[in-house]
C-alpha cells in the first residue's frame, strides 16, 4: 500500500534560495513510500529495530542536464534476516517491473 508520495524536487526548489543553493539538481524528483504490513510484522518481529526500514521506499527521478533520462533508486535493506531480504526482492521485483512498463511506451 502507498502510504505517501513525497515531492521531494518540489521541496529543494522551494528551499534552494534559503540555503544559498542556485537551484535543485533534478528535472523532475518524486519519493514513493509503501509498506506491505506483512513484510513488516516479519521484520519486527525479526528485530525491533527493523521499524527504521519501513516504510520501503522508490525514488524516480532525472536530473536537470538529463532531463529525458528517468531514474530510479531505493535504499537497500540489506538481506540479514528473512525480513529484509524479502523486502529486497520486493524492492528489485518492483524496480524490474517499472522498467519493463516504461518500456511499453503506451
């Protein structure tokens, strides 16, 4: 389940000027949060401190000299336990998937 999609350029353009940035490095960054509530009752369950893995995330986004070239990026779970080598092939599966659709060109 999508839990937040964060528009993460949105917020580096907004703030660039406080912080004495000339502008944001993206053409385009957006942040997509999930959680499976199965995959994280198992990684707590696992170890508490797990908490910190959820939710999952994907960050899709291009950069402002390669406008045209869309990205995408997570965090890697790492895969110590069950849990979070499920939430890594979770994460791929998903990456994997995206790209095969983007590559339909509807």
């Amino acid at each position: 389940m999508v839990s937040a999609v964060i528009p993460f350029n949105s917020m580096l353009a907004r703030t660039a000027k406080d912080l004495a940035q000339e502008a944001s490095p993206f053409a385009e960054a957006e942040i997509v949060q999930f959680c499976s509530s199965i995959l994280a009752w198992q990684m707590v369950t696992e170890d508490a401190g797990q908490l910190s893995l959820c939710p999952l995330s994907i960050a899709i986004y291009a950069l402002a000299k390669e406008p045209g070239k869309v990205m995408l990026a997570y965090r890697f779970p790492g895969r110590g336990t069950p849990g979070r080598a499920k939430a890594d092939d979770l994460l791929r599966r998903l990456a994997e998937r995206t790209v095969e659709l983007a590559r339909l060109r509807w």
